[in-house]
C-alpha cells in the first residue's frame, strides 16, 4: 500500500511537471507583459519594469525561474490588479469559491443519493420515475440555465433572495442550488443503477435468506456495496464545480476565483489566467489522487491486493 | 407419519416484458424429518425457482405464486406474512446457493456474516455469536477459524466461501436446509469434499435437506429420495433405488441414459434430442412429448397424470396407463440400469 | 397423488406417435439478428424517438430558420434595439408574451411616483404606456406599487413589423440570430464528435488490436493525458488560437478522444481472442478483413452510443467557453454567446436570455435521451 501511494505520488508530480511547462511555454506564446497596461511608460521606464520581472532574461533562465516560483507557490504577478502576485488575488478569493464548491458538492450528493436509492428500492413507482426525470432533466440542463431561472424568478421577481454579490448565508443559497444540481443529478442516476444491480446480486438473496428484514437488507448489505463505485464520478463531479464556479459566480457575481478568471480573460491578464488554471489542475490531480486512495481505503477488495492493480 | 414439508399443486409464473413466463406449473412433492430429497432436471425445469418459492424470496413484483400450498409442519408457508416469513427464513428453513463466488457480501467481514443470522434468530449478543460463528467455521472444515472470521470473502476461495456459505446456513439449527445446486460451479474434488462435508453434517444435525442437481450421479450418493422436473413439474419421484433400478418416466431415461459411466465408453450415450420447451407457451399436453420418442398420440393433447407405480414411486407418462403398449427402456439405459444394481452389490 | 379419471381417457389415442415433421428440432419465432433487435428496442423507447424528432426539427430549422424573415445576423439598427417578440397572430394572446410590449412592475413612494418612474424608464412616451395600480402605498418609500405595460412597436410606429423573438441590444433580430447560433453550436459538437470518433477508434483500435509493447505505449501515453483535466487544455488552448469555431472544435477534439480510445481498446481486446474472430485469422484473413468484417460490427454500438453522449457535452462546452468569454465573439452567435448576452439584460429583457437557453437545455436533453435509449437498446439484458 504505502509503495503503491509513492508511485502515485510520482506519477502526479509527473503530470503537473508537464501541465505546467506547458503552461510556461504558451504563456510565451502569447502576446502582453505587465507593460501592455502601462503604455505610457517612456522607454527607460519600461526596460527598468521588464529588467524587474526578468523578462529580458533568456527563456530557459524564466523557466527555470518560473518553476523555481511554482514549487515556493509563486504564480506570478498580474499583469492588471497593479502587479498583485497571482498567488495573493487567488488565495484573497478562495473562501467563496469553497464554500461554494463543497456545500453544493455535499448537499447535491447527499440528495442525490436518497433519491437514487428510493427509485432503486420502489423500482419503477412514481418515485422511480420522478427521480429519474429529475435526473435527466439535471444531467443534461446547463447549469447556467438554472443559474438563470433561480435569479430572475426567485430574486428577481420574488425577490426572496438576493439578486447577485457575496454577504452573509442568504447570498449564497440560490448559487448552491444552481451548482448543485448537477452532482445531485450524476449522484441520484448513478446511485439508482448501482443499487439496482447490487440488490439484484446473488449475496443480497443470501441476506434475505438469513431472514435480515429489508431495511437491513438494502442499508447494511446494499448501500455500502452500491455507494463505493460513486467515488469514482467524484472527478466528473469536481470539474463541474469548477467549470460551475466560474459561470454561477459570474452570473451572480460572487467575488470568488471563478468570477476572477472570467475578469482576467477579458482584461487579457494572462499570468492571472494561467495561475487559476494551473490552480484547477492542481486542484483535479489532488481530487483525483485522493479519489483513488480513498477507494483503496474503503473496498476491502482493492485495500488488500492494493498496488498490484 | 407427519411430513415436515408438503408441496401442494405450486404453480408460479413470472409476468415478463414478453408475457407470462409458467416456470412451475403445479409442483407436487413431500419431505419427511432429517429425509434428503433431490430434486433433478435440466436447466430451466424450474428447480431454483421451486425452491425461492419455498423459501419466499421470489422476485417482486414478477414472481406471482398463482396457487398451491406450501405446508411447514402444517402451516402454509405461502399465507405467511413478509414479517413472519423473515422469522422463519435463516432459522427454520436456510438455503445455499448455486455460486459461492457471488454469494457472499464483498465488503462485509466473514465473520459477521455469520453473526447476523444467529444475533437475529437466536437473541444472542455479539461475544456468544462471535463464539458460535467461529465454530461453525471450524465445523464446516476451514482451518485457522477465529483468523478467517476477520476476512473478507475475496481472500477465500470458491471451495472455502461455499463452506462459509453452508455455515451462514447452518448458523441457527435449520430444520429443512435447501441446496441449490451447491457444487455446480466448484472443481471436481472440491465438489466431492462439499458432499461429504453436507452428508457428514446432515447427519450431525439431522435436518432434512432439499438437494437440488443437474448431476444424477451425485443423487445416488446423497439422496434417500428423488424428484424428477421437467418445464415446472414433477414428472416422476421415488426412492433412489426406485429412480435408479426402475424408471418409468422416458426423460428420465434420458437422463440415466446421458449419464456417463465408468465403462460406458464403447457404447453411445442415449440423448435427449432438442431443447426444453418455450415457458411463455407451454405446449399443449405433455410438455416432453416433442422431445420423446416414445410419445403416444394421447400426448399431443392430453397431459398425463401422475400414475402409481408402487407405495413410494409416482410417475407422470401415460406410457404407463394400462391400455398403453408396453415399452421397454432403451438398451443402454437398461444396461445402465443393470450396471448400477452391480456397483451397489459390490458395495 | 392424482386420481387417474378412467372415463375421460380416449384410449384410442393411446398408441405410438406419428410424427409429422421433426417437431424436436423446430425453433419457435423467426430469429432475429442483434442489430435489428436493438433498433426495434429502441424505437419502443417514446421519449428517445421524439428527441430524434425534435433534434431533427432543431437541425432543419438552424438551417432554414435564419432564412425564414427577411433580417440579417449582423444588422444593427440602434433604433430598434430591445424590442420584444412580436409575433402575428399569437400577438392576441396575452399571455404568451408574444405581444410585443415590456413590462414590470415600478415602486415609489405613492401611485404618482411609481408612475412617473415607470414613464422614465420607457422612453417617456406616456401614452403608449399602460398603468395599472397595484398598491396604492402609504406613502412611504417606495411603498407604491404599478405594473406598467409599454407598446414598444406602437411607440415606435414599426406595429407592422415582427421580431418574433424580439431584438438584442444592438437591434438585431433575435430568431436570425437564435438559429445562427444554434447552428454554429451544432457544426463544433458534430464535428469535435466526429473528430474525437475517427482519432479515439483509430488509436484505441490499434492498440487493442496489435497488444503487447504497442499497447504499452499507447495507453501509458493515454493515461498521462487523461491525468491533466479536459478544463485545462481546453482552456489553455482557446487562449493560444484566435476565438472562433476552429479553436473551439480543435480545443475539443484535443481533449475528446480518449474516452473513446480507451472504450475502443478494451472492446477490441475482449473481441481479439474470441472464437470467431480467431477462426476468421486461422482461415487466414487479413488483418483489414478482420477488423472491417468482425470487429468493427461489434464495436459499432458501444461507439455509437459513446458519441451520442459526447455531442452533448461538446455543446455544453461551448456555451461554457462562449459565456466565459473564450468561445465564439460577437457579433457571431452561438448558444453561449447569446446566453452570455441574455444575462446582461436578464432584469429588463428577460425573452433574450429565455429562448436561447430553452433551446440550448431542448438539445441537451435530447440529446442525452437519445442517447440512454441507444445505450439501453444496445443492452442485450434489456431484450431478450
Ligand atoms: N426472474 C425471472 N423472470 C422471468 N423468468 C424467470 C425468472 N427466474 C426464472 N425464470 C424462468 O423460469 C424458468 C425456470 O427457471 P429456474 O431458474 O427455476 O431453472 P432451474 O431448473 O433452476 O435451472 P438451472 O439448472 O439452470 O439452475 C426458466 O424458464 C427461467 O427462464
Ligand atoms: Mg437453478
């Protein structure tokens, strides 16, 4: 096990290695420099700002400089914002996002794990079928669309909630449904499927042969055996917070690193862009890592025979 | 005599996308205390589906019982409510299933598999189940008990986990223990280990035992008495000796007939010819009459009844009413018969 | 046991069986082949079928749609900017709110003021404006409520033109541009489906195909792709290409093959070792035989339901990129950026957010229908 963590631990270093020399090289590519804001620098100025930022070094000196950087947190400095270290405009607008991601992550899943189970124990009821359509509808309607009914109808129109901004809990109701209903939506068909197959499984008759009643059945032989395999939509589900965080706090301009992304791309503030962007990776490649120790952890199938796989 | 278990005219039918699937279509048959009675057919006949039945845990909502009676120790099993049929599911009547592989919980301990039958049947705290578990594991033969208690199924194997499943089975002093096809899907010497161990315990606990086989061979070894299935009935039950020495039903000639033996190489092995009937329609009349070749015109529209052929030998064919030509078993299966009246004189 | 009923018995027929045909060998039913099956399966699925339905409504109409009145993608006119859907004959129906009047409700401090407040808002052409008092106040602020109703195309003497879907912020016609978009959207989720389709089989074919080293390679290439998220790429790479459907397809395709390979791959493997396919080499086809004849048939479903999902999540895609502001620009459309556009003017202009956003959900679920209906129609549990 602790052999098979290491080589993970590996192959991840691996990967950001690569996500970010890439990152480096097309951050070269691309046009501006913490000048293109300030154009009306004189000629001396502007070689004093670019000496500043080592930008008259040779590119493999940057490099090196900029991985230097990375591996210390440095992002670089924005090229809008007065030359805010990108590391700082991040870690300033983490705390929306978060509470963001994890409430609608936790309360999308919780929800869509009770439905998923109701609809798989009364297979093909009433509640099978709502849930289902719930599920469908879920899936496949954008979340920004969501976003768009909850603002105008609720806020807009009821004005029960606010429109738009960051305050207290209130502010952040309408965004978490908007955001959750894609996790709960993956949860409760994924759910629905596995508990399915995993009640109609031989060990589940075996239960019931023992004479357990049917609340232990499904909840102490079914639901564990039917919930494991969801770990593995959690990587699916991670992106879609992030992809979600950043069209929900723009929609409702929620001062969190999405919202911040959408900013840099119109202000063309790339090292902003590319600093959220490697923050993303990061983010994936540690969801994704602990995803798959997590389900070394708890299917005593994969704990035991662990690296070998 | 009193019967422990009475099968009455159980007829059961699976509603399906296609239409009505009649998997048992009056099943009739008795157990006697501490008796074991095999039940053989092939694929299909309706054994598993007979045998869910009695332990009532046919699927919902397709499987409808659609009459008969189940009598255990005189009460009907089938009036029973899911509560009731709970209290006596694992305690009165336990099952072991055909595939040991999946027939375990894969995130469950072993142990507590055990456990869970005898701390709901039998009041026990954890410690005295704990106690009971390991040495029902040490019963059933797997070395090392109070170590495997704390495993889980995956680091058994498939011979190991079917003796874990006897166990579970065994847990509360069943008084009727159903096996469904226990050894199907273990290795030949396995298998014979698995028979030995159920032989060895129903002698200890003397429960009665429902055994159910594709495996004739494996019956004269097990069983006292034998049922014959074919699409949903009995077509022929008797003693061993009765089914062995001197069947009268022609499937279950073809089933002696396919038996290989041990000096049956020379010579052909009589086959049924063709595939078991469409359960969705189920001929007219006797259902084996396509596949018979000694069917009689009476068969294409009338089913035959069940004759007598002595006190304890009942068999479904009209070969056998009196106004019948009288036909002989094919020779191979004669000379079958013979050669296992040799091996038991041997014995 | 059963009673023998003696007297019922026809004894005559209690004699050998004559046998007209080999009734034992009959098979019941004509046999149907696995294909045919599943297209029967899945035209019994209703709601897949009206998606078929109504994506190919959606495909004709994002060709002819744009054709279907007489304005342009791009012609601005600031005069008739935000007009609201009007629409002949449907305009009789209030509730529609094909009409083309604006409406909302207005606050101040009593009935005057809230008026006065709603004639500010629309243009001060009072009498074009309807006033309908719902809260008298009491005086306090903005304690009076109206709900005004103004009749835009009155006010602006055009009562004889139709925007049936109303205009944008620059007085372009929402519908022309509406299907425009959609379909700019349907070409990028086609074409990456159809990009990610060839390269995912082609690579997943190969590797599945030879095994041993070549497949070594391939999938630990494979697997240090799919380690850096899809977002990452897609994002880096609309910031390197010029916006626009190209960059969207190519930052797509880059991202959308693996799946697929991997699919692909795992398929091939199962299938290589099987009887009929080992039979077909020991009879000593070639190898494009092989997999022309035997594999790719059998792959074919599970790669036709794996793109069905992806056309999905490419247009999904694209909004996302077009409502961040890396997708398409305008003045060009597509479902995103008119989305985009939608939600600067949610408050006052809500019809500009509505329609493309029903659209865009329309086609999603649609699609995803579609495509559980495929996957269940190609389950042979689901058939027997
Ligand atoms: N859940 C079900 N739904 C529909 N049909 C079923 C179901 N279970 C069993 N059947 C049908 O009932 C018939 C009898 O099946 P059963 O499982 O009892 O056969 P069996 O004699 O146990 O065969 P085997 O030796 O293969 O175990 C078969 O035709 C089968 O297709
Ligand atoms: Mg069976």
């Amino acid at each position: 096990m602790f052999r098979y963590i290491l080589q993970r631990l590996f192959y991840m270093l691996i990967t950001l290695f690569i996500i970010a020399t890439v990152t480096f090289f097309m951050m070269k590519m691309l046009p501006g420099s913490p000048l293109s804001a300030e154009d009306k620098l004189s000629e001396e100025q502007k070689a004093i700002v670019l000496e500043k930022y080592g930008l008259n070094d040779p590119v493999p000196v940057q490099y090196l400089r900029y991985m230097g950087g990375l591996v210390k947190g440095d992002l670089g400095v924005s090229f809008a914002f007065d030359n805010t270290p990108v590391t700082k405009i991040l870690m300033d607008r983490m705390g929306p996002s978060l509470q963001l991601g994890f409430q609608s992550l936790l309360i999308g899943s919780f929800i869509g794990i009770i439905l998923g189970l109701i609809a798989a124990v009364f297979r093909n009821g009433a509640i099978d079928y709502t849930s289902t359509i719930i599920a469908v509808l879920g899936s496949s309607i954008p979340n920004f669309v969501f976003a768009g009914i909850l603002q105008y109808v609720f806020a807009v129109r009821l004005e029960w909630f606010p429109v738009a901004l960051w305050g207290g809990f209130e502010y952040s109701i309408l965004p978490t449904i908007a955001l959750m209903i894609f996790p709960m939506a993956t949860a409760a068909r994924f759910i629905r499927t596995e508990m399915v197959d995993v009640l109609n499984s031989n060990f589940i008759l075996t239960a019931r042969a023992k004479g357990i009643s049917e609340v232990g059945v499904v909840f102490k032989h079914g639901l564990r055996n039917g919930l494991i395999p969801l770990i593995t939509v959690i990587g699916p589900m991670a992106v879609s917070m992030m992809t979600g965080s950043m069209v929900i706090e723009q929609i409702f301009a929620i001062p969190g690193i999405g919202e911040q992304f959408v900013t840099s791309v119109t202000l063309n503030d790339y090292p902003t862009i590319m600093g959220t962007t490697l923050l993303f990776a990061f983010l994936f490649v540690v969801i994704i890592l602990i995803i798959d120790l997590l389900y070394g952890l708890i299917d005593p199938r994969i704990r035991v025979s662990g690296g070998n796989s | 005599m009193s019967k422990l278990l009475e099968v009455k005219d159980l007829k059961v039918s699976f509603n399906t996308y296609n239409g009505e699937v009649q998997a048992v279509r009056g099943v009739n048959f008795d157990l006697n205390k501490g008796e074991t009675l095999a039940i053989v057919g092939e694929s299909g006949s309706g054994k598993s589906v007979t045998s869910t039945t009695l332990m009532g845990l046919l699927p919902k909502p397709q499987g409808i019982i659609k009459s008969g009676q189940i009598l255990f120790e005189g009460e009907d099993l089938v009036k029973k409510s899911v509560k009731e049929m709970q209290k006596i599911r694992g305690n009165d009547i336990a099952m072991v299933f055909q595939d040991p592989m999946s027939s375990l919980n894969p995130t469950m301990k072993v142990g507590n598999q055990i456990m869970e039958g005898l701390i709901k049947h039998q009041n026990m705290n954890r410690a005295d189940a704990k106690k009971k578990a390991t040495e029902l594991l040490e019963l059933v033969g797997i070395p090392q008990p109070d170590v495997r208690m704390n495993q889980y199924p995956h680091q058994f194997s498939g011979g190991m986990r079917q003796r874990v499943v006897i166990a579970i089975a065994l847990a509360c002093n069943p008084k009727l223990l159903i096996a469904d096809e226990p050894t199907t899907a273990l290795d030949v010497t396995i298998q014979a280990q698995i028979l030995e161990l159920m032989k060895k315990i129903q002698k200890e606990t003397n429960s009665a035992l429902i055994f159910i086989t594709h495996d004739l061979g494996v019956v004269a070894n097990v069983a006292d008495r034998v049922a014959v299935m074919y699409a949903g009935k009995v077509v022929e039950v008797g003693t061993v000796d009765d089914i062995f020495y001197n069947p009268k039903h022609p499937y279950t000639w073809g089933l002696l007939g396919s038996m290989p033996t041990l000096d049956s190489a020379e010579e052909e092995l009589y086959a049924i010819p063709g595939s078991p009937p469409d359960m969705l329609n189920p001929p007219k009349g006797d259902a084996f009459a396509p596949r018979n070749k000694f069917a009689l015109e009476i068969d294409t529209v009338m089913e035959p009844p069940m004759f007598k052929v002595s006190d304890t030998h009942y068999a479904a064919t009209w070969l056998l009413h009196e106004d019948a030509p009288k036909i002989e078993p094919p020779e191979s299966v004669k000379r079958r018969m013979q050669g296992f009246s040799k091996m038991e004189g041997e014995q | 046991m059963a009673t023998n009923d003696q007297n019922k018995i026809p004894k005559e027929l209690l004699v050998p069986l004559v046998r007209k045909e080999d009734t034992s060998e009959k098979i019941s039913g004509p046999s149907r082949t696995f294909m045919q099956d599943a297209r029967r399966a899945f035209f019994k699925n209703k709601l897949a079928v009206i998606s078929v339905f109504l994506v190919v409504i959606i495909i004709l109409m994002s060709i002819f749609g744009p054709q279907m009145n007489e304005y342009g993608t791009d012609d601005q006119d600031l005069t008739r900017a935000k007009m609201p859907p009007h629409v002949p004959v449907l305009e009789k129906i209030s509730w529609l709110g094909l009409d083309g009047t604006l409406s909302g409700k207005y606050r101040g401090n009593d009935v005057e003021a809230a008026t006065a407040n709603a004639i500010a808002r629309y243009d001060n052409k009072e009498e074009f404006i309807d006033i309908k008092v719902v809260d008298e106040g009491d005086g306090s602020r903005n304690s009076a409520v109206v709900d005004a109703t103004y009749h835009i195309y009155d006010a602006k003497d055009m009562s004889d033109q139709y925007f049936w879907l109303g205009t944008d912020t620059l007085g372009r016609d929402q519908w022309t541009r509406l299907w425009e978009g959609t379909r700019v959207s349907l070409i990028i989720a086609f074409v990456a489906a159809v990009i990610g389709l060839v390269v995912g089989v082609a690579y997943g074919g190969i590797a599945g195909f030879y095994g041993g080293k070549v497949d070594n390679v391939m999938m630990r290439i494979i697997e240090i792709l799919v380690g850096i998220p899809n977002l990452v790429v897609v994002l880096l790479m609309m910031l390197v290409l010029q916006p626009g459907i190209t960059s969207i397809v190519v930052a797509l395709s880059i991202t959308g093959w693996t799946g697929m390979a991997r699919i692909v791959r795992g398929e091939v493997l199962k299938l290589k070792n099987q009887e009929f396919v080992l039979a077909a080499r020991t009879l000593g086809q070639s190898n494009g035989k092989v997999i022309m004849k035997h594999l790719l048939p059998n792959i074919s479903g599970i790669i036709i339901i794996n793109t069905m999902f992806t056309i999905p999540d490419a247009i999904f895609f694209e909004a996302f990129l077009s409502f961040i502001g890396l997708g398409i620009v305008p003045p060009d459309a597509s479902l995103g950026s008119l989305i985009n556009a939608g939600f600067d003017n949610l408050r006052l202009y809500p019809y500009l957010l509505v329609y493309p956003a029903v659209l865009i959900s329309l086609i999603m679920i649609a699609f995803n229908l579609i495509g559980d209906g495929l996957r269940d129609a190609f389950d042979p549990k689901m058939h027997k």
